[in-house]
C-alpha cells in the first residue's frame, strides 16, 4: 500500500509535538527527476517568538527571511545557513503563529545512489546526517520554500512511529541561545543522527 502524506491536522500542533512525532516518519523527495526517501531520525523544535534561538524571536520580528514561518502549517521554510547550506523546517500550529521543526537527519531509504552522486566522495553515514547534507542529498533549496508538503515533489509521509522508549529528548545543537532547552528529538542508537 502506498504511503500516505501526513495530514494537514497533523501540523497544526506545538513544534515540540510535531517534532517528537516527525520520528520515523518518511521525508519523499522527486525533485530533480530522481526519488529519494529518508526516514526522520532528528528534528528540532522552534516554538515561537518567546523561543530567543528562533529565526522569528521577538527581539527580530517578522522579516522576509522568516515570513514563511507565519505560513500554513505542514508547508516549508527553507533557508540558507552560513550562505552555504539550505536546511529544510516544517512549519507547525496555527497560521500567523511562528513556528517550525528543523529535519535534522534522515535514515536514507530509497535512491542511495542518487544521494552518492548528490554528495561525492562522502560516507553513507555523512548523507543524510546534518540538515544541510540532508537538504544537498534530496536537492533541497530555495525553491521548495513555503512549498506544501502535503504535495510533490517533496512530501512527508507517514512511517513506523518510534516508541518513547526509543525517543532521545535534549538540547539543541549549534545555536547561542536558548540551546539548553530540550527540544531535539532523535532515535536512540541511531547511527544516521547528526554529531
């Protein structure tokens, strides 16, 4: 039976809910004409404005960059990092509302391949391991934000939910503030999360 794209329902939810239940679940991209699929082993949550580490926090208010995070929920917001990496969030909760779940590293499943061609020279593990190589290795970027992720040619949809038990819940990575606060979510033991 084919898989089913998670519903609209499923994103107009707090960030931290969807990014606990993102795990597990099958990010679908055909972009480029290629299919490749990875099942969700990371995210982080952004929750809103009263969050100082997101993109749409008080102190910066809304911007063109962050716009798309006032969005629809279950859509895009793709941005660059360092003017290098495009880095892929799903937007969450009530329209108007800021907030988003960065997909931080997937476990690749279909279209290995493609990935390897997509990041030369790089080990399976370091494919999919990081949200910029994620975003390079499903050919993630600018084009595909505010996108619906509901629609191809990227989806995400549904998988094998990851029990609590196997749910690592901690701080997140690779921000100055507010990293302490326990909003990344992956699968223990899993080799393909980011370091």
């Amino acid at each position: 039976m084919p898989a089913v794209p998670l519903p609209r329902s499923f994103y107009e939810r707090p960030a931290e809910e969807v990014a606990r239940d993102l795990l597990g679940a099958v990010l679908v991209s055909t972009l480029n004409g290629a299919r490749v699929t990875g099942r969700i082993v990371e995210t982080e949550a952004y929750v809103g404005p009263h969050d100082p580490a997101s993109h749409a926090a008080e102190r910066i208010g809304r911007t063109a960059r962050n716009d798309p995070m006032f969005g629809p929920p279950g859509t895009a917001y793709v941005y660059r990092i360092y003017g290098l990496h495009w880095c892929l969030n799903v937007v969450t909760g009530v329209e108007g509302y800021p907030a988003a779940v960065l997909i931080r590293a997937l476990e690749p499943l279909e279209g290995v391949e493609t990935m390897r061609d997509r990041r030369p020279g790089r080990s399976d593990r370091e494919l999919a391991s990081g949200p910029g190589r994620l975003a390079e290795a499903l050919a993630v970027d600018g084009t595909m934000n505010r996108h619906d992720l509901i629609l191809p040619p990227l989806q995400i949809v549904g998988g094998e939910r990851v029990a609590d038990a196997d749910v690592v819940t901690g701080p997140r990575i690779g921000i100055r503030f507010a990293a302490d606060w326990p909003l990344r979510f992956h699968v223990r033991g899993c080799r393909w999360v980011s370091r």
